[in-house]
C-alpha cells in the first residue's frame, strides 16, 4: 500500500501564520481604541446616558507599523473631551526611539550589517543594505519636520536656553559647533522642546537667529528667559523679545566665582552664596549680597568679592515671579539635565562628519525625551503666575 505524502509549503504557511497574527493586533489594538473612547465619554457608542461627557463623530484610519507588520487603526473622533489615546502615544515613543538609534548607529560607523540584525529585532523585519541610508533619509526628514512644527502651546511665560558643543570634521580639520536648545514651561504649566538649531558660535547673530525662528513658528508670552550669562544670548533677548526679563543660572553664577577660590575654601563660600538665594524677598537677598561681598573681602578673596557685587541682581530676577515657581526657575537644570543626556549619547560618535548631523541627533534625543513622561507631567503650577499678574503692581 503506497502511503500518503503530505508537503507543507513552509512559505506559505509562515506567510499566514503572520497574516494571523497581524490581523489578530489589529483587532485588539482596535477594541482597546474603543474602550479608552467609552471610558473618557463614559458611555458606550450610541448609549444615552446622564453621565455622558463626550459624544462620538465617527473616526479616522491611521496606519500604524508593529513588529506583526502594519495594522490599520481606527482611531475614534470625540466632541466635547480631547481623545489622546496611550496605545498610539507608545507606538509613537517606539518610533521616534528607533528613528533614533538609526541614526546613532549610521554616524558611528556601525557595519551594515549590524545595522540589519538591529532593525530586524526593533521592526520585525531585515532591512536591506540598499535601503538603510533611505531609512536615515526619511528618519532625518521626520524629525526635520518635527524640529519645525508650528508651537501650539499658547503662551511660553519660562524659557530656558543653552548651548551645546559638539565637535565636527570641517575640511580635514576638527571644530567645535554649538547647537543652541531652547526648553520651556508652557501657559498650562507642562514642559516643552521648543527647539535646536546650529549656531556655530554663541555669538548674537547666532542667538538673534534662534530666537527670531522660535518667533516665527509661534512663541510667544514669553516673560523670563533663564541661562547662563551670555552676552550674545542677553544681546538677542533684549532685541528679540525686549518685554521678557533675564534670569542668569545661580548654578553658573556660583561656578563662575568658584573659579577664583582656592579649592579649600570653596565649601564654606558655596553656604554664604547658598544664603543670598534663600531669603524670602529680593530686598533680603540684597542685604544679604552685601554682606557677604563685606566678607569675602575680609577673607582676601577681592575677586571673588567682586564678582558677587557685580553679578547678583541678574541672579535675582526670579524674586519678580510667583515664590512657589522660584526653585524651578532661578537655574538652568531643566535643560542641563537633558544636555548631559545627549552629551552621554553623541559622546560614542566622536566627531560627526558635519554639523547637520549632529544637530539631527541631537533633536532625536529631544523628540525621544519630549514623548516621554518628562514632556506629560505637570511640572508647574501656572496658576500662581495668573493671580500674580491680576494683582494690583506695588512700586
């Protein structure tokens, strides 16, 4: 009896098995897009009820890339409360996550093939060698467009700025290029990446540049700028945005008078200087400042001493604010935090073959961070600022 072979095409049968899968990810992605809508309108779709808060309007299709291949979503429409899903948000973190990376691995010489086991394991798919510097376009052009939007947060009243330097290939020979950085607090009181962009220099028409940029796509309400003291930067406010007030880092400021103090004196000066930004009123802090200028004159530190008495009233200019908002605002450590992150990242590079490409990786560690929950935390209370600026003005 002749028995009976069976032949199973491998191809085929991986082909629907996949096929199986990515339709079942689309299907849940789906009903959890749907229960998040009832759950913020509190109501099932065509439910009539008291406790509704939101109504439907049908929805719209967006396509989205898994590591199951890519689903199509059908993303509700929602009048009368805002639909920001968390299913969507995390695809977009993972994406701008691998954005990222590629672009880190192309700049620092990874072979190709590397290259192709690493999408394979973020996408779920290999990527050719053909296509790999095509991915770093579109990667490149997805966060140039990013870099680029329009700002809608309303009113920005804190605005921190710095500048970065990171070395490039120039001709044959290596040169630092600075990437200015802007970060601020918006009118509802949550951080945002304004933007980065080359300035080769911290010079004013570099500053003047940024600013008037930031301008264009839509910053505005701005009330303090806070940095390091820069006279280009502080040139620029003054022309760009003559109506904010400047606030020079108290951090920098200390680092700054540090530098002429010997080592074995730096502790104790540090708690007088400590002592200055601790009082509760400007008037207080000044008393303070002289003081301690009186002292530092009887330790045999004149530039030290000098250094204070000329430096501390643009240290001071948070006393004008709200006192609840003054440990957020009289420093520069919402952005130094977020530039040492970047320098721990472009620091495996090197030097970058030019400056676009370090300011692009620099704006994928920013659109990384902005998705997280850095950027969806509440990080001030604006309403003290409001009732700050209701109140009758005393001379």
């Amino acid at each position: 009896m002749s028995e009976k072979i069976v032949q199973l095409n491998e191809e085929i049968i991986k082909g629907q098995l996949k096929e199986l899968v990515r339709g079942s990810v689309e299907e849940t992605l789906n009903e959890l897009l749907e229960k998040e809508a009832e759950s913020l309108t509190q109501a099932a779709r065509y439910e009539r009820s008291e406790a509704r808060q939101g109504y439907r309007s049908g929805h719209y299709d967006r396509n989205l890339t898994t590591t199951s291949g890519d689903v199509t979503l059908h993303v509700p429409r929602l009048k009368g409360v805002s639909f920001e899903t968390a299913i969507i948000e995390r695809y977009r973190r993972r994406e701008s996550s691998v954005e990222e990376a590629l672009i880190e691995m192309y700049l620092a010489g990874v072979s190709v093939r590397r290259v192709e086991d690493i999408t394979e394991a973020l996408w779920g798919s290999k990527v050719s060698p053909a296509t790999i510097s095509e991915l770093n376009k579109k990667a490149y052009v997805h966060i140039e467009d990013w870099r680029n939007r329009p700002l809608r947060g309303g009113r920005y009243p804190y605005v921190y700025v710095d500048g970065i330097y990171l070395r490039r290939n120039w001709g044959g020979e290596y040169e630092n290029v600075a990437i200015l950085v802007a970060i601020a607090v918006n009118e509802d009181g949550f951080r945002e990446v304004l933007g980065a962009a080359e300035g080769m220099k911290e010079d004013k028409a570099s500053w003047v540049s940024f600013f008037q940029w930031l301008r264009g796509r839509g910053l505005d309400g701005v009330k303090l700028i806070v940095g390091d003291k820069c006279m280009g930067m502080l040139e620029a406010v003054g022309e760009v945005f003559p109506e904010a007030k400047y606030q020079r880092c108290e951090v920098h400021f200390y680092r700054n008078i540090f530098s002429v103090v010997p080592k074995s004196k730096v502790k104790n000066v540090a708690k007088m200087l400590k002592a200055i930004h601790a009082q509760e009123s400007k008037k207080a802090s000044r008393e303070k400042a002289a003081a301690v200028v009186a002292e530092l004159k009887a330790m045999k530190l004149p530039e030290a001493a000098k250094k204070v008495a000329d430096g501390i009233e643009e240290t001071l200019t948070y006393c004008d604010f709200p006192s609840e908002h003054w440990a957020k605002i009289r420093t520069n450590n919402v952005i130094e935090r977020m530039n040492r992150e970047i320098q721990r990242r472009t620091r495996v590079v090197g030097a970058f073959p030019d400056g676009n490409s370090a300011l692009m990786l620099v704006c994928a560690r920013l659109r990384h961070v902005a998705g997280t929950q850095w950027g969806c935390k509440k990080y001030m209370n604006m309403k003290h600022l409001e009732t700050m600026e209701q109140e009758p003005q005393v001379g």
